[in-house]
C-alpha cells in the first residue's frame, strides 16, 4: 500500500516547520571563537543523525546572546550547507542550546502533528540520501543545499501515533548501540588504567619488592618498538578488491578508541589502499595528535595514510597496542612528525625508536590475561553493535514505504 506523502516546504507553509540558515560571516567572526565555551556545530559535526565531537569549536556567553535566534533545541534537524549534503544531525539532549555554525541549516517543527525524531528515521533512508546528493550536486561545485531544496524533501504522511510507534521500534535499537558504545567507553579506559598503572607509574604486581634501576624494573627489558612490532605495507590496487571488503580510512577512525568499530566497503575506494589482518593495528599518520590509533576486528583494506602495524608476537599483541594508542606515544609521534606537502605525518622511522620497557614472561602474561579479556570484550560488542545497525537499516526503509507495519 503506497503511503501518502508531504513535503517539508508544506509543513513550513502550514506553521509546522521553520528553516533557519546559520549566521552570516558578518554575524560570526573567526576571532570570536574561544577555547572553551558553548559549541557550535560546523558541517564537520554532523554525522548521519548523530554528532561528530572532533574538532568542536566554541563561543563566550555573550556571543550565544547575540545568536540567539540560532540557539538549538531538543529535536531540532541540523543539515550541511557544504559538502556532505546527506547527513543531519538530530539534536537531543547532548546538543541542547549548543548553537549552529554559519555553514549549518536548522529545521525545527511546531505542534504535535510531525514526530522530530520520525522524520531524522526518514532522512536516514538510503532513497532519501541519494535524493538530497543528487539533487545539490553539480559538476562545477561542491554539492551545496538551499531552503528550496530542504522544502522539497518528501516525508511519507502518517498519523502521529503511527510516527510514534516507528520511532519507538527504531530508537530501541540505538538505544541497544549506545549502550554498547558506553560499555566500550568503559571496558576502553579500564584497559588505560591497567597500562599507567603498571607501565607509566610501575606500580605493577610484585613492585614493593623489585629494584628500579634507571626507571627501569629490575628483570625487565629495554627495548624499542621496532622490536616488538613491524609496519605492514602490502598494497592492494582497488580493481582487485571485492566491493564487500571493509575499508578503513581517517574518516572512520575515532579519537582516542583502541578499537576500531566503525568501517566502510572497498566499493568506495579509488586509489591505492594497505592490506590489513584482524588483530592488527592502524595508526593514522596525518597529524598523529588527532590520536587515531585502534585495533582492527575485520580483514580489510586501509586507507595510504594510515600505518598498519602488526606485532611480531602474539603475546605482545595486548602490550602493542596499549603502547601505540597511549598519550606519551601519540605525543612522541607528534613531536617527530615531519612535514609533508600539505599536512604533518607521523614518520615511522621516528616511531619504531620508541622505548618500550617490556617485563619478564610471567609479568607478561598477568598483563595480557587482563586486557585480552577486554579486548575480546569490544570485538563481541562491535558486532553486536554491526548486527543491530543492519537489523534497524533493514526496518528502516520498509516502515516508511509502508510494506510492513509496526
């Protein structure tokens, strides 16, 4: 049964829209940013209903009074002006009164006639994603969207308890991977915690007895990264890749997360990639103290400017990574990066030399039997996470089209 449909331009004639582009350049000057404050979401922020936190900026107190008319709230749409002209943010209560950025467009509806989070689930489609690219796109320009291209976005007409009753299926599957993104957040630090404590502040089972002798514990061994790990560099050209294959590049590599949950496909890849082996590590090159480092739970393909680094021991595999993804290592590379054309690397020469204390076998273990089980921990919940996104995207385009019903 073909469902009827509206569009938002009808909402907004009828009060129950309003759309609000970002403050002009002239409203917003660069030197008005601070280094804390309230944040304003940039095109960079918006992810596909959700926010992207890198590389927030922020404004005084006095600056958000002046902006006043672009202060968010709960519900509120936040669409790209620039660029990826397929993604929105839908602002809940971690984005309230936040303030949108000069490249933003703001949608937010009025009454009780449109469910927000209802309409954020129809801009998720894959229908609606390749509608919004096709039509901002140009050959000449970066796609860019407009108020008319926003009002002649098209929602499928339901009654509002119907609205509800998909919002209420969909949302319960996020809520199943936010959940998961927390526990990992905490299985994560708990692994950081382990690492300082033992390997930073020495304080590692058996200290009160063992020397220190140069910062070093008494039976432990100096030695360099370069011996306990090796860069892999085994490139695969994209026509030989299967369009299935999991592609890792910059964009889906989180700041400080030593595991790796998120990944696209080989079908997006153009150019030249590195072949990478679950259980190994990417370390992403290009201003390394953007802290993109994690390990890889899939075989798959990198992009170039990421390092995979593969540990020449499988007991050192638990100690590699916590020594790749610390903040003194991340602050070495940075320190060491040499400058590229465009934009400073992190230069593997530099970071194979790291010192790395490595204790007796025994101590070894002790460590790996605690944070194994924790890494073991974040591979079962990225894939429950995977198999929940693939459940909800599956529901998703046959709710609003109508073939099945709640």
């Amino acid at each position: 049964m073909k469902r009827a449909r509206t569009t938002i331009g009808e909402l907004v004639v009828s009060g129950l829209a309003e759309i609000q582009t970002g403050p002009f350049g002239t409203q917003l000057h660069a030197k008005e940013y601070v280094p804390e404050g309230t944040p304003v979401i940039n095109v960079r922020n918006i992810g596909y209903g959700c926010i992207r936190p890198e590389k927030l900026e922020f404004i005084a107190d006095e600056t958000v009074n002046r902006l006043s008319a672009h202060v968010l709230e709960k519900n509120d749409v936040v669409f790209g002006r620039k660029g990826a002209v397929d993604r929105h943010l839908f602002v809940d209560e971690g984005q309230l009164k936040w303030v949108q950025g000069s490249d933003c467009i703001r949608l937010r509806f009025f009454g009780d006639t449109v469910v927000p989070r209802y309409v954020s689930y129809c801009l998720l489609t894959e229908a609606h994603r390749e509608w919004m690219i096709r039509n901002s796109s140009s050959k000449a320009t970066m796609a860019s969207l407009n108020h008319d291209i926003i009002k002649r976005i098209e929602l499928p007409l339901l009654p509002v308890n119907e609205q509800q009753r998909i919002v209420s299926l969909l949302s319960a599957y996020d809520d199943l991977i936010e959940n998961n993104r927390r526990r990992m957040a905490l299985l994560e630090e708990s692994a950081r915690l382990l690492y300082r404590e033992w390997f930073v502040s020495l304080h590692f089972p058996g200290h009160e007895h063992t020397r220190i002798v140069g910062r070093v514990p008494e039976g432990w061994e100096r030695k360099t990264l370069g011996d306990l790990c090796t860069d892999v560099r085994d490139t695969a050209m994209p026509e030989h890749l299967e369009p299935d294959t999991p592609y890792i590049g910059l964009e889906h590599m989180p700041r400080r997360s030593i595991a790796l949950s998120e990944w696209g496909y080989a079908e997006e890849v153009t150019s030249t990639k590195h072949r990478f082996r679950a259980g190994e590590i990417l370390f992403g090159k290009i201003r390394p103290y953007f802290h993109k480092v994690g390990i890889a739970f899939v075989d798959g393909v990198a992009s170039s400017d990421a390092i995979v680094i593969r540990p020449l021991a499988e007991e050192l595999c638990c100690l590699v990574l916590m020594v790749v993804s610390s903040d003194p290592f991340v602050a070495s590379t940075a320190q060491g990066m040499r400058e590229g054309s465009k934009m400073p690397r992190a230069d593997w020469k530099l970071m194979k030399q790291y010192r790395v204390s490595v204790p007796p076998h025994g101590l070894l273990s002790s460590f790996n039997t605690t944070i194994q089980p924790i890494v073991d921990q974040l591979r079962t919940l990225i894939s429950q996470s995977h198999k929940l996104r693939l459940a909800r995207d599956l529901f998703l385009p046959r709710l609003m089209n109508g073939e099945i019903a709640v």
